[in-house]
C-alpha cells in the first residue's frame, strides 16, 4: 500500500463546526439548546435557559479543559453537539490562566498582562497562540470526529478589519481578538451572524460589506435562527449538489 492509496475521493458531510455570534439577548444559547447541545458554561448567563444541559459555571480555563477532555475521551451517548457559552470568555480565561497562573503571579495580581506576561513584548500572545492551535482545536476535532457538532457561540462586536488587498473595513464579527480570531474563522465551516428581524431571528451565512459571514455548504443567504431550520437547509443544500 502506498500513499496514494489512501487519498479521498468520496464526499461526506461531516458534524459541522460553527460560530454563531450576535448581540446579547438574540437568541444564541436558546440556539444551542434546541440542537440538543451539552453546553459548556464558561460566562454564567444560561440558566434561564429551559431544556438546557449545561456544565457549571467555569471560571478557569483548567477548568474548561478538564470539561472537554472528559467530553473527549468519554462523550455521552445521543449527544449531537457541544456548544461552548462564548467563546471569547474562553479566550479571556485562557489569557489569564497564561498570564497569571503559567507566569507565577498571584491570582489577585493584576498587574500581569499580555504585553508584560513571560518577559514583555506580547510574547504571552503566542503562548495562548500555541494552546489554541496545540490543545483547543485539536480537541474540538476529536469531539467532530466521534459524530458530535460543534457550536461556538460569541458575542459580536463592530471591527476594524485588513482585507488581504491592504484596505481597512468595518465588520460586525465575532468578539474576538484580531491577533486570535483568524484560526478560528478559519477553522470553522460556517460563521453565522444572528439578528432579529422585526419579531424573527434569523442567521446570515454570507458575507456582506457590513457583516462577517461564511458557510461551506452553499446555504442560502438566510436561515431561521433554529437549529431545526439549519439542518434543513444543510440537507437540501447537500442534495442539490448531489444531483
């Protein structure tokens, strides 16, 4: 057997890996609940959430990990999908735990930061860099490898944005740092923009000049906020291709 023997000519529609972000209120943890999500609770803000299966609040990112191990090495069965209560809380624990707790400061030490952190010059960046790429993608594709979704909901916020050509622009986009945020719109196989509509809620899974969105699945430009609706649309999306 060579290597050439083990290339990939099928198709397969693998767990999707998602961001769903938008402003407070919208809708997104309700989102995660109705895909049946076991939610990893790192903000505090989901309890009124009926139908929700949900960790305890997680205040660390040791904590956090320890959550998706076990979900790796040990997921419960008839779970679809994990969602993560937002991301960019997880980020900012992740910051902290790099500059406080693998720098030796004091917890009550705030004076640690990511331009001061591991000997100055933004070195702490790569380091939360490195457990991004290094520990937390790697496991949030083992859990898509065992047939579990993944849901990434984040807050949104006005951005200022580079495109590649060199101009600057102005984007809702997911909460996150610049100089963190490209892995993960990278990785991700859709980047879902939540919004109401008059009295709907609705996701935009393309890109406007005013609103960051992308989808690998040819959906149409706007779905029902319901994870129902988007599996829907997925299928008839992967059946059109088909024919």
């Amino acid at each position: 057997m060579t290597l050439m023997d083990s290339l990939i000519r099928t198709t397969h529609l693998a767990p999707p890996k998602m961001i769903v972000y938008g402003q407070p209120g919208v809708g997104k943890t309700t989102f995660a609940a109705s895909a049946g999500a076991i939610l990893i609770d790192c903000e505090n803000g989901a309890g009124a959430v009926r139908g929700l299966v949900r960790t305890p609040y997680l205040q660390s990112w040791p904590e956090m990990r320890q959550w998706l191990v076990e979900l790796v090495s040990s997921p419960p069965e008839g779970i679809p999908a994990v969602a993560v209560d937002t991301i960019d809380w997880m980020i900012q624990r992740i910051v902290e735990h790099v500059v406080v707790d693998l720098d030796g400061k004091s917890p009550k030490d705030v004076t640690n930061t990511l331009g001061t952190a591991h000997g100055g010059y933004f070195k702490a960046r790569e380091i939360v860099q490195n457990i991004v790429y290094r520990d937390l993608l790697p496991m949030l594709n083992a859990l898509t490898s065992g047939g579990v979704a993944i849901i990434l909901l984040a807050h949104a916020a006005n951005t200022k944005m580079t495109t590649p050509e060199g101009f600057d622009i102005r984007l809702a986009a997911p909460d996150l740092p610049q100089w963190i945020a490209p892995p993960f719109i990278e990785w991700a196989d859709a980047v879902l923009y939540a919004a109401r509509d008059g009295d709907q809620r609705k996701m935009m899974t393309q890109g406007t000049n005013v609103v960051l969105a992308k989808n690998r699945y040819s959906l149409p430009a706007e779905v029902p906020l319901s994870w129902t609706a988007l599996m829907a649309a997925m299928s008839d999306s992967a059946t059109s291709r088909s024919t």
